[in-house]
C-alpha cells in the first residue's frame, strides 16, 4: 500500500478508538508509524471525525419527521423506497449539504476577538496548513520567527524542544498577518501562533495563559510585549497540559 491508499484506509477509522485494536489495520497503523507526515496528517483528520461526529450527535430530529416520511413510504408501498434513484439523490445533497454546515459551525458574530481568532486557528490546523519552511530545530524556527518579527523565545512560558520537525508559515486574520510553528516531536504535535495585541484585544489581562478546550483542541492564549501567541495541541495527546505543566 502507498500514498493514496494509506489515506483511504486511514480516512475508514472511526474516530473514537474503536479500531485501534483491530487486525484490519494493524498493517497501516505500522506504515503510518514510520511516516511521520502521514501519521500528521491522521491526526488531523481524526480529530475534524471527531468535530463531525460530536455536531452530528447534537442534531434532535423534530417528532413530525418520523411519521412524516413513513406516510410519504405509505403513498406508494408498491415500490421499496430505496430502489427510487430520486432518495439516493436527495439523500446525497442531504448528506454533502449537512456535512458542509457543519464544517462553518459554531458560526461565531459577537463572540470576543480572541474566541474568534482561536476557533479559526483550530480551523486553520485542521485543513492541513502548508509550510513555507520546515526546519530540524527548535532554534531555527524561532529564528524564523524573530526575523518575521513575531516575538521570541522569551516571550514563551515554556521551552520548546531542541529538536524534532517544525513546519513555519505565514497566515491572514482578519487582515491581520499571522506567524505559525506546527511542532512534531516525538510522536506528539504542538501549534504555535504569533499575532499583534492590536488584532486583538488591547489591554487584555492575559500575562498569565488562559485555558480554553475547542472541540478536539485544548488551548492556551497568553500575551507578552505587544503580541499575543495561542498554543493548540489535541486533548488526547495532552501537549498543551504538558508544556504548561498542566
């Protein structure tokens, strides 16, 4: 198996553990362990599964639709529903139409900047950003990051390792530019954004990280000489805990 069928086998995988244990996967769960990007990339869309599936369980059916469609059943009982080629077509719209919903969900006017700048970074990571550099160590990807002139490792509550891989790039906010570090390392995998206080909320008392969980995603907002950074990390890796030591 490569590429494309890795990912189609691995986009089959439930989102919430049921498969890990299954001997069905056991072959690409051992490819993907060797192949760091792909195993990034399953991260990622486990965690967007997982952001579906938990809107999904939140949608209550209103009590008229039962008996609605078994009357609409009941007009032809001829004809077995599911062979009408009309339903799959219907219910093909239903499911892409729903399915795109969701994906805009929560839609966030009135919310504070800073809520709206996290859930869009959540956003941003799970559509699989791409990198205008990646380096090998943590050192050069705050170089980077200083000559972007979004902040610098003294600003951090917390140290980054030495090494592993990290992927930088450029992002827009609302018109506001944006600096991005996505830290993997170990197996684990961070997310660091860099924007302007003034994007934000000016005078804001966030010297001290303020904790928020989105979704899948624990965050951690915090600001430091006119810039504010957002550290995202997924619930079941604990990344975020772990560097606050948390």
């Amino acid at each position: 198996m490569e590429g494309d069928e890795l990912r189609r086998m691995l986009s089959s995988v439930r989102p919430g553990g049921q498969d890990d244990g299954n001997p069905q996967f056991s072959g690409v769960f051992r490819r993907m362990k060797e192949d760091p990007e792909l195993e990034r990339w399953f991260q990622w869309q486990r965690a967007v599964d997982r952001v579906i599936a938990s809107k999904l369980s939140e949608i209550v059916p209103p009590p008229s639709l039962k008996p609605n469609l078994l009357s609409l059943w009941q007009e032809v009982p001829a004809v077995s529903w599911w062979y009408r080629p009309w339903v799959w077509a219907v219910g093909t719209c239903v499911v892409f139409g729903l399915s795109a919903w969701l994906l805009t969900l929560p839609t966030n006017r009135g919310l504070p900047p800073s809520v709206r700048f996290e859930e869009a970074m959540v956003r941003q990571i799970e559509a699989t950003p791409q990198f205008e550099n990646v380096y090998q160590r943590s050192e050069e990807a705050l170089r980077w990051l200083t000559e972007k002139r979004k902040g610098d490792s003294s600003d951090f509550p917390f140290t980054l390792p030495a090494t592993g891989e990290f992927g930088c790039t450029t992002l827009s906010w609302e018109g506001h530019p944006v600096a991005l570090i996505c830290l993997s390392w170990r197996g684990k995998h961070a997310h660091l954004f860099v924007v302007e206080e003034q994007a934000l909320e000016p005078g804001a008392a966030w010297e001290k990280p303020q904790f928020r969980r989105i979704g899948a995603w624990d965050t951690a907002l915090w600001k430091r000489d006119g810039k504010v950074y957002l550290l995202l990390g997924l619930q079941e890796e604990g990344t975020v805990r772990d560097f606050f030591g948390g």
